[in-house]
C-alpha cells in the first residue's frame, strides 16, 4: 500500500489492486478512513472532524492526480507522491 501523500499527520495510501469505486485510504491518530475519490464522500470509517475537512480539501484540489495514481495502482504500477496541504 504505497503512501502518495502525508500532511498534518495524516497518511493518505491506494491499495494495488483495489477494488471500485476509486477511492483513498487515510489514517491519522489510530483512525482510518477511505474516502470516495470523485465524490469525497466517506466510504468507510471515519477521522474526527479536521481531519476529514483535511483530507477533503485535499482530495478536491488534487483530484485528477489522485485518479492518475489509482488508475495505475489497480493495474498494480507504481504510484507518485502528491504534494500534501501546506499551512501558508
């Protein structure tokens, strides 16, 4: 499961192999989450509430890279890093 991005303490990671709907899994505190890549909607799981809205502003801005990186994790290729939210 390679990490593609880290910020505020929290791991974002896409499964090889993974099974649909596109989606990314985060981890922050010993809380996991996986969110739905198109639509940002909480699949399973769950981080307490700055950190979902983290993970959610995150996810919108890099959107397109977050499908490049699943589109090549589900044929089991390797992935890039996306650069996480800064605090500027």
């Amino acid at each position: 499961m390679p990490i593609i991005a880290t910020f505020y303490g929290i791991i974002i990671t896409i499964n090889f192999f993974d099974h649909a709907p596109p989606h990314i899994h985060a981890a922050h505190g010993g809380l996991k989450a996986l969110f739905d890549i198109r639509t940002g909607r909480v699949i399973a799981g769950g981080l307490s509430r700055r950190e979902t809205r983290y993970v959610l502003q995150w996810s919108e801005q890099h959107r397109d890279a977050l499908m490049q990186n699943w589109d090549l994790a589900v044929q089991g290729k390797p992935t890039f890093k996306i650069e996480g939210l800064s605090d500027d």
